[in-house]
C-alpha cells in the first residue's frame, strides 16, 4: 500500500471510521513511513477541530412558527372557508394574490380620493383605464414582493417594500390632508401667505410634492432597509422609481382640474423628494443599526 | 409506551396527531437547523431555511412513504433547499453568506476560563470559515458525515452520486480544510 492510499484513508476515516484500514496494515506501514505518521497527526488535529463546532438550539421565533404551520395545516378548522381564505392570502406562491392586492390596493386609494374630490367629473373612459392601469402597476410591484419574500431575492423585496409602504403612508396623509387642500390652506394662512405668493402656483405644488414624497419614502426605506445592504443609492433611487409610478396615478387624477405648471411642479417635486427620502432613510436605518451595535460593543 | 419510530410519528402525523410532528421536530429540528447554519454560516438564512424546510415536510404529509427513511427524506429536503439557494444566490452573484460568520456562541458550557473560551471561539471561528471557503458539494459530504454520521453509502445515495464520489470529494474537502487550519496544529505543539 502507498503513501498516497494511506493518507486518504487516513482522511477519510476521520470522517467515516468504518472506512479506516485494518490496524495491523496501518500500524506496518505508519512504522516505517514519517510522512504518513505526521499526516495523521494532522488530520487527528483537523477531526478535533470539527468536532468543536458547536450545536445551536432552535431559534424559538422558528421553532413556533414551524409548530404553528404543522399544527394549522392539520387541524379540522383547516377545512373551513375561513381557513381557505386565510391560507390563501397568506401564500406567497398564490399567483392570484398579486392581482387581488392590486384590485384591493386599488379601491381602497380611489376611496380615499372620492372622499376629497368629486371623480364622476372625470370621463369614464379616463378613469376606467387609469383604475386599470394602477391595479396592474400594484399588482406587479405586489409580485415582485411576493417573489422578494418567497426567494429571498432581497433586492426585489426592498425595491417593492420601499414602494409599499411609502404609497401606504402617501395615502394615509392624504386622508387627512390631500396635497391640494395644504396648499391652499397654506395659500390663506396669514404666516405663510406671503411666503407662497412668492412662490408661483406650480412652485408651491413643487415643494408640497417633495414633502409628500419625501417623508413617505424616507419611512418606507427606513422599513425595508433591514435585511438589505447593498448599493444604498442606487437600489434606493430604484425604489423611489417604484413608488413613482404607483403615485404617478393619484398626481394626474388630483391634477386634473388644474394646469399643467401644477401638474408638472407636483412631478418634479414627488420626483425630487421620493429620491432624498429613499436615499435618506436607508442612510437612517443602516447608521442606527451600526451605533446601535457600536453601542453594545463598548458599553 | 415504547417510543414511536420518525416513520410511525410522520403517518401519525399525516392523520391528525399534532403532538407527533412535535415529537419529529424536536428530534430533528436542531440537527437540520444547525446543518444549515454549519453551511451557510449565516443564522439568519439557517433560519429562513430550518422553517421551510419543515413547511416542506409538513405540505408533503400525505405523500410521505414510510419506506423511505425519514432521516435521510429530510436529509434530502434541507440538501435540495440549500442547492436551490445557492444557485439563485450564484446567479444573482452575489455573496450572500455572510462575510463573517458567526462563532456560535451555545456550546461553552463550563465559561469558566475566559481565556480559553476566546481560544476556542477563535477556533470555532477559523473551522466555520474554513468550511465556509469549500466548494459547496465538499460541505456537504463534509457535514454529512462529519456531524449527522451518516456513511459515504448513504451520503451517495442521499445526493446521487457513487459512493466512491462522494469519499472522493470528502478527501478533497480535507485536504483543504488540513491546508487552512494547519497553523491550529503548529499553535498546538
Ligand atoms: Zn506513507
């Protein structure tokens, strides 16, 4: 037997010791071979250090969600029409939940429009396709989430997260106060009136729209940012894309009784900000997490 | 009441009996958990990957044939899962194991010498990496036999290859892992 036949079953006996030679072969050979009986020092050293690895319990946030999983999947509950429902919009894999998401997303936001203006003003046809038009763009950024979370491609997750959440929060400020009514209000307030009559009316949709757009997308990055570190500006200024398109709707719709300089400034300005605020917010959550650990390291 | 072999606790499993799943995971949940994280060195993705893992088992409950051996079903599931992930992360190019792997920190039990619990969180470090720097199909036949004992005849057939192949690639394995930590057996004498 060679050196070169030794050595691997040295090696691999390491691992598997039903595969080591015969002793009285091994011991013949190590005898008379200094080669072979400092490898198998060698590999004695790398078998121990293997063996110091150490076993981790499981996370408990796993081991219930795991439990939880076996426990619905098999319970009678799991038959009823509520339990169909539930799994099905909480399947990633579910192709169909994008377009509900987008349908739903939809109606929800023209709701929230309806409450502050008067859409039948608008022609039928141009609203049906504009309806259209944004529950297909909801229904692809939905997608893209949903293949994000399924394939851990955490790039598309961020991308549609960012987008999401920041839309979501665009149109929880617009229940309050649409970016119409501010401007005016602003427009008539004894503080600022002047401040805005310096301002031409398309530049006052210019800085109403980098703040509509900056805030939200700031938080939206903020949110989504987490698992994700890589490429900040340009990654982000792609989410801010994102959420242009799905706001890109909501601007046109609420502009469509004013000019074009509103239009455009209002673009220009959610443009301008969704940018900053992407930008800005993931900055925010990467450096937090960063002091935070710092924080923990030297205290 | 003797106890109920993985496969009995799978069918019991696939008719209803919750406590039996329990029983599998608790079993089999920290090996394959900690198969992952060996793997990936990542806790998060070990994570990400022991849940689907289970999801998969629990979604195949009624397809499972108990002549199959559990074990090695499940061996089967998380190697496919790893496969699948390393391939999507090699497509997108990017490096998603994590840069620094974690020194588990779970199997210190005395903690009494400080000294030496840094030596051998270094230690557990340096083998983490060195794993970590292996061709992926040598991590497995590495873990494989290594921590889960199974034989280079059952890793073959786990993963579809001879047995002579998969002795072939464990030697592979060690002699680049023998390369990387050579300097712990130089500080040891
Ligand atoms: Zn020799």
């Amino acid at each position: 037997m060679n050196c070169e036949q030794v050595q691997q079953q040295l090696a691999v006996a390491v691992l598997d010791p039903s595969q080591a030679l015969p002793e009285q072969d091994l011991t013949a050979h190590l005898e008379r071979c200094d080669i072979c009986r400092s490898a198998l020092q060698e590999w004695t050293a790398v078998g121990q250090a293997l063996q110091e690895l150490p076993e981790r319990p499981v996370p408990p946030a796993a081991r219930r969600a795991v439990l939880q999983h076996a426990h619905q999947a098999v319970s009678p509950a799991a038959n009823s029409v509520w339990a169909w429902l539930r799994e099905w919009l909480l399947d990633w894999r579910n192709p169909m939940l994008p377009i509900f998401m987008g349908l739903l997303t939809t109606s929800v936001f023209a709701l929230v429009l309806a409450m502050h203006m008067d859409l039948s003003l608008l022609p039928p046809l141009g609203l049906t396709l504009a309806g259209a038009m944004w529950t297909g763009l909801f229904a692809v950024v939905f997608y893209l989430f949903s293949v994000g979370m399924r394939q851990r491609e955490h790039s598309w997750r961020f991308l549609a997260q960012t987008a999401l959440v920041a839309i979501g929060i665009f149109f929880v400020i617009t229940v309050f106060s649409p970016l119409p009514h501010a401007v005016r209000f602003c427009s008539n307030f004894s503080l600022t009136q002047p401040l805005m009559e310096r301002l031409s009316i398309g530049g006052a949709y210019f800085v109403f729209g980098v703040l509509y757009s900056l805030v939200p997308m700031a938080i939206g990055a903020f949110v989504a940012a987490g698992r994700y570190a890589q490429h900040p500006v340009l990654r982000s200024s792609m989410a801010g894309g994102v959420f242009m398109l799905l706001l890109a709707p909501a601007i046109f719709l609420q502009c469509a009784p004013f000019a074009l300089g509103v239009v455009l400034g209002w673009f220009g300005g959610a443009m301008l900000g969704a940018l900053v605020g992407g930008v800005l917010g993931y900055w925010a959550r990467h450096r937090l997490v960063r002091q935070s650990i710092e924080m923990y390291l030297f205290l | 009441m003797p106890q109920r072999s993985d496969e009995q606790l799978m069918r019991d499993y696939a008719r209803g009996d919750v406590q039996a799943f329990e029983a599998l995971f608790r079993r089999h949940g920290q090996k394959i958990y900690n198969l992952f994280l060996r793997f990936s060195g990542d806790p998060q993705l070990a994570e990400d990957l022991l849940q689907e893992c289970f999801l998969r088992v629990i979604e195949a409950r009624d397809r499972y044939r108990s002549e199959n051996a559990f074990d090695r079903w499940l061996i089967t599931i998380a190697i496919n899962l790893l496969r699948d992930h390393h391939r999507r992360s090699r497509r997108r190019n990017e490096k998603t194991m994590s840069e620094e792997p974690v020194a588990p920190d779970a199997g210190n039990p005395a903690g009494t010498n400080p000294q030496l619990d840094l030596e051998r969180r270094y230690l557990q470090d340096a083998v983490q990496k060195a794993l970590l720097s292996l061709p992926a199909e040598q991590r497995e036949v590495i873990l494989l036999s290594k921590y889960y004992g199974f034989s280079f005849a059952e890793i073959a057939d786990m993963l579809n290859i001879t047995p002579a192949a998969a002795k072939q690639k464990a030697y592979r394995g060690m002699l680049s892992l023998r390369k990387k930590l050579a300097y712990l057996k130089e500080q040891d004498t």
